[in-house]
C-alpha cells in the first residue's frame, strides 16, 4: 500500500473562527494519477496543486501560499550518541527545573551548551541500570514523529538522567488547562488522531505503555492553530509497572482513573488496556484538561465502572466521537475494543467522512 496523501486548507470564511478542511487526494488505479473530484483528474500532484492554486473550483477557497514547515526533530544528539547513547553527566546543564513527576525531577537544560534538551532524573534506588538500560534500549529504536525522541542516559552513578527531545509546550494536561490555549474542536480531533498515530506506531511493535494519559502527552509548536503532540514515557512506565513501583519505591498513586478495569485487578496490562486509557485521554481532551471521573475516589471509580457506569459525553466532544470511539474504547471485554490503526484512521479521515466538503460548482 503507497502513501495516502490530503490537501489541508485553511478556511478563513468560517463564521465561527479559525478553520481548517481536509480533502483526500485519491490515486487513479496503476498510480496513473491523482483526483480530490472524480470530475476533474491529474498527471501528479504538482498538477493538482498549480489547477487548485489558480481556482477554488468546488473547496473551500483558493490555494495561496503554503504551510509553514515544521521544524525536523533532531534525530540525535551527534553520530557519537546514535550507537554509544551512555553520556558524559558533565555534557549536561539543568537550566529550569519544570516539574516533579512519580520518579523525580524534570528539568529543561541544555547539552554541550547548545542544544535544549529535556532531563528527567530517576530517584535514587527506583531502577536497577540493567533495568534502567534495557528499558531505554526500547526507548532508543522507537522513531516516530507523534513519538518524544529519547537521545542519551547518564547511568554511571545515580540519580540517572534519561535525555529527551524538548516540546515547549510542557504536558497536554498544562496546555489543556491554561486558559490561554483555546483549541477548536477540529484541533482538537488533530490532537486525538496525533495521539493514536504515535500509539498506533507502539501497537505495531507489541510495546504497552501503560500509562497513557494527558500528563504524558506533550506538546510542540503549533501549525495553523494545531499542537504537535507526542506521547512520551511509553518505555519507562512499562518496567516501573511491572516492578510495582507505583506505590512500593516511590509512594505514588497508581492511576486508576485512566487504567482499564482488567488491569487494575489483575495487573494484566495489553495493547487494549492501552486503548481503554485513550478513552479516557480524548475525555481530557475534550474536556480541556478536566480530571476524569470528578469527584469520584479511586475505589468508587473502580466499584462504578465494574457495574456499567461510563462517564458522560464531554461538552465539547461531537456526539458520534462519543459513541463510535471513546464509548467503544470502554468495552468490558478488551477483544472488542478498536485497534490504535483504527483509531488513527478514524480520526485523520474525520472531516473527509463526516463532511461533504467538497462543493461541485454549479453549473
């Protein structure tokens, strides 16, 4: 199967604000060409482009100038790190502490004095380096656009530093909740299909995150009003699970609320515990940060949901997301839950499929 490609518009006419439209461009069999409109088809997409940048001819406006470019993710550090990703501690600069997470400290800081890094300290005693290490190892092969790039480690004396890509935007949960961020729904239906597109990548390779949650997606720059997001500590939740550590090192609350049912009582967690939390994830998304389950301790959670009880369609959140996606990621049985590469298709057709976007001119 090829590449799929859309044409993304921005739509200033929209009376209710900033808008954006998305036109799926379909290949004609053989890969003969390419049309949005079976009416009117092209040799290649440079074609289709210069035909739509002369005239709207059915969408929504006439092309103009592109999308600014998002600027590449680093890849690594240096080609010392791709291999020999065990750094010297004295390479690294804590400039601003940012947060204390369940293991430590995250800080923004800087590598060789040149490149923004974020540094997350592990406490003392949490991991084992051989644990630490094989975990990171994981972290390390995983490249993917909607996915924190990890770079290098620090494992020669604690407290062990694990060395990310920096998104300015700090968590999702923060960016939610500042009052300053107000995303359109369509944003934040990009947000969900940015989401899945990083988790769907996980799902491929059988890795489980365990821990998916707004405080564990963060934020970038943004591009026409959307937020790059990625998902970030999909390796380091999984080891700190299984050894327990939630509660017995660090003294932290497990996260029932965004845990699947199997796994809080068996600890059973799978790529569909995975896909229960993400249920949870798009109520926070569309709730702007909102903590799930308000009012609710965690064994009322727990005692609620194993008796049917699903929490209620969030304000902001279109009614058929609710009930073909985020109802169904909360399936008692975990078999019947939709895969990641569903949820992304889902969420990146939405607007071709919801919408009858494209307007025929008349004639």
């Amino acid at each position: 199967m090829g590449l799929e490609y859309a044409l993304t518009i921005r739509d200033d006419n929209n009376q209710r604000g900033l808008n954006v439209k998305h036109y799926k461009i379909r290949r004609l069999d053989n890969d003969e060409g390419y049309f949005i409109t079976p009416r009117i088809k092209f040799r290649s997409l440079k074609e289709l482009v210069s035909y739509y940048s002369e005239r709207a001819d059915g969408l929504c406006g006439q092309l103009t100038f592109p999308a600014p470019k998002i600027a590449p993710t680093r890849p690594e550090l240096s080609r010392e790190t791709q291999n020999n990703w065990e750094i010297p501690r004295d390479q690294l600069e804590l400039r601003e502490k940012l947060g204390d997470g369940n293991f430590g400290e995250v800080w923004k800081g800087k590598w060789r004095g040149i490149v923004d890094v974020a540094i997350k300290t592990l406490k003392p005693g949490t991991m084992s380096p051989e644990a630490f290490l094989g975990e990171a190892h994981i972290m390390k092969q995983c490249d993917h656009p909607n996915l924190v790039k990890l770079y290098a480690v620090c494992t020669i004396e604690e407290p062990f530093y694990i060395v990310l890509e920096f998104l300015e935007g700090g968590s999702l949960q923060y960016f939610l909740r500042n009052e300053k961020n107000q995303l359109s729904v369509q944003a934040m239906i990009d947000v969900c299909g940015q989401t899945a597109n990083g988790m769907k990548y996980l799902e491929e390779r059988k890795l489980v995150h365990r821990d998916l949650a707004a405080r564990n997606v963060l934020v970038g720059q943004k591009i026409s009003g959307v937020p790059v997001v990625k998902v970030a500590d999909f390796g380091l939740a999984r080891k700190l699970m299984e050894e327990d550590i939630y509660e017995a090192q660090t003294g932290a609350k497990f996260p029932i609320k965004w845990t699947a049912p199997e796994a809080a009582s068996t600890g059973n967690f799978t790529v569909k515990s995975d896909v229960w939390s993400y249920g949870i994830l798009l109520c926070e998304i569309f709730s702007r940060g909102q903590v799930p389950y308000a009012g609710m301790h965690n064994r009322e959670v727990i005692e609620q949901v194993e008796r049917g009880y699903r929490m209620p369609q969030p304000k902001n959140c279109p009614q058929n997301v609710y009930h073909d996606v985020i109802l169904k990621c909360w399936d008692k049985i975990p078999e019947n839950r939709p895969t990641f590469a569903f949820l992304f298709s889902y969420f990146d057709d939405f607007f071709v499929s919801s919408q009858h976007s494209y307007a025929p001119p008349t004639i």
